[in-house]
C-alpha cells in the first residue's frame, strides 16, 4: 500500500498522539476512522472533525475496510487486540503503532499475525504532558524525529511504507533501528529523563517552591506530569536498559557530589564544560 489520498485509515486508540496522527491524516485527505474504548474521545474527534467515523466498538466492517492500521494502545492491550481481532483485518493492510517500547511486543505480534498482513513498528518522538485526543495537535510532528524499528520478518515495501508515512506527518528525521536498539536508545533518552524529573518533584512536599521557582527548574519537571498507568507499563516492559542507565546516572550524580563536597573546582568546571559540549550537539538550527 502506497500513501494515496484514498486510503481508508483506522486508528485504534485516540489519545494525544493517535488523535493528532488523524488530524494530519484527515487534513491530507485521508479517510480517517477511529477506534476508542471513550465514548468521549470519539464525540469530540467527530465534533471537531478530526475523524470521519468512530466507535467504541471493535465492529469487523471497519476493521476489514482499512487499508492501514495504527495502533495507539498500551503494549499489553495492543497485543490483546491484535490476538482477539486480527481475523477482521483486511488482506494486504498494513499496520503500525505508535508504542514507547518495543522488543517485548513487536517480535510477539509479528509471530501470532496472519501471513497476509503485516505489522512494522514504528515511534514518533513527539509528545506533550497532557493526553487525550482533546489536546492532540498535529504540529507537535513539524521537526521531531520519527524511528521505523523493523525486524527480518519486515519487507523493503513496508520500511519504504512507513517512512512515506513520517514524511507526509512532517518529521524532520526519520530513522531506522532494530526493537533491541530502540529500546537502548528509549531507555536513556525517553525513560531514565521521566523517572530524573519525577525524582525532583517528590524531593520536596513544599507546597510553596511554585512561588519562588524560575524557568530551569519548570524546564526540568515538565514531564512530571506523568501518566503512570502508562509509564509504569514501560518502565516495567524495558526494565533492563532503563536500570542500566540509572546505575549510569548514579554514578555521575554521585561524582559530581562529591566534586562540590570535596572543593574540586577545576573538575567541576571540566564536567560542565563537557556537558555544555555535548548538549550543542541537541541545539536545532536557527531558521530565518
């Protein structure tokens, strides 16, 4: 399936980020249909147009009219659903998600599919603190990264697919890396910055600081703002990386202590200037 304006689209879980892939998709000219197990979330998409058609219901009409899938649902659902419900997709459909893990789900979905759908795995490195298709926003895509994660079972096609698909969303970058990969690279980047900021919310139960605090340490606890449902799954999900790098970050947590107990100024001064190094390479380009 190539990307042409009249695909048929199913998105299955309409959250933030499922709901702003069917604002774009619907914007291009797509036929965007949804899937939520909220009857809110669906009377608002349908209201504000985000959508064509929705339901709560898994129904095998819609299902089996898709010409792609996109899977918006926690790693343990999704693979509920894919067990429950693959007999109504459509032959030929491909299928992708949207999850922040991917070794303990991708290689057991690709196992139970039938032989004439396929599934390619795929991340877009964008989102916000806040959830639901009610603050979706499809230009939180504009300059974001977007990961294809294939696996030997993944044909040319369905790679050449899913990057057509992170073009016309509008990611800037798009990248490929094996479930195994992305789960390293998720570990550190993703997960070990989530459970840093939701450390330095529950260091103090001062319910003052909000009138005292500036913008580093707003910039810092952003993400605090967490769904633990969801992140708790991922953690637990991709428990080794995750571990790994927050070993990782004692370590340096703890030198850096015991530079300022010690009085080691100089070395103090080395790491931020490596620090400083290393965070020029995340600064974006300065656009006219």
């Amino acid at each position: 399936m190539e990307w042409i304006s009249h695909s048929r689209i199913l998105i299955v879980g309409l959250g933030l980020i499922g709901g702003s892939y069917a604002r774009a998709l619907k914007r291009l000219g797509y036929h965007v249909t949804a899937i939520d197990k909220r009857q809110a979330a669906i009377d608002y998409a349908l209201e504000n147009h985000i959508i064509d058609d929705g339901s709560v219901e898994v129904e095998q009409a819609v299902v089996g009219s898709a010409d792609a899938v996109i899977f918006g649902l926690y790693p343990r659902v999704f693979k509920d659903w894919i067990a429950r419900y693959q007999g109504y997709l459509k032959p030929g459909a491909m299928l992708t998600d949207v999850t922040g893990v991917k070794s303990c789900i991708v290689y057991d979905i690709q196992e139970m599919l039938r032989d004439d759908v396929e599934f390619i795995a795929s991340h877009p490195m964008a989102g916000r603190e806040v959830y639901g298709v009610e603050n979706s926003d499809d230009g939180i895509f504009r300059g974001a990264n977007f990961i294809i994660v294939p696996t030997e079972k993944n044909t040319a096609q369905a790679i050449r697919w899913l990057g057509g698909l992170g073009r016309i969303l509008g990611f800037s970058r798009i990248s490929v890396l094996s479930p195994e990969e992305h789960d390293e690279m998720i570990g550190y980047l993703s997960q070990l910055t989530h459970c840093i900021a939701v450390s330095l919310m529950t260091c103090s139960d001062n319910e003052h600081l909000v009138d005292y605090t500036g913008d580093s340490f707003r910039d810092l606890t952003r993400i605090a703002n967490i769904n633990d449902l969801m992140w708790s799954e991922l953690f637990m999900l991709n428990r080794e990386p995750l571990l790994k790098y927050m070993d990782i970050f004692l370590d340096e947590f703890s030198a850096l202590r015991d530079m300022i107990r010690d009085g080691r100024v100089e070395e103090l001064r080395e790491k931020m200037r490596l620090s400083t190094k290393r965070r020029a390479y995340f600064n974006k380009p300065k656009t006219n």
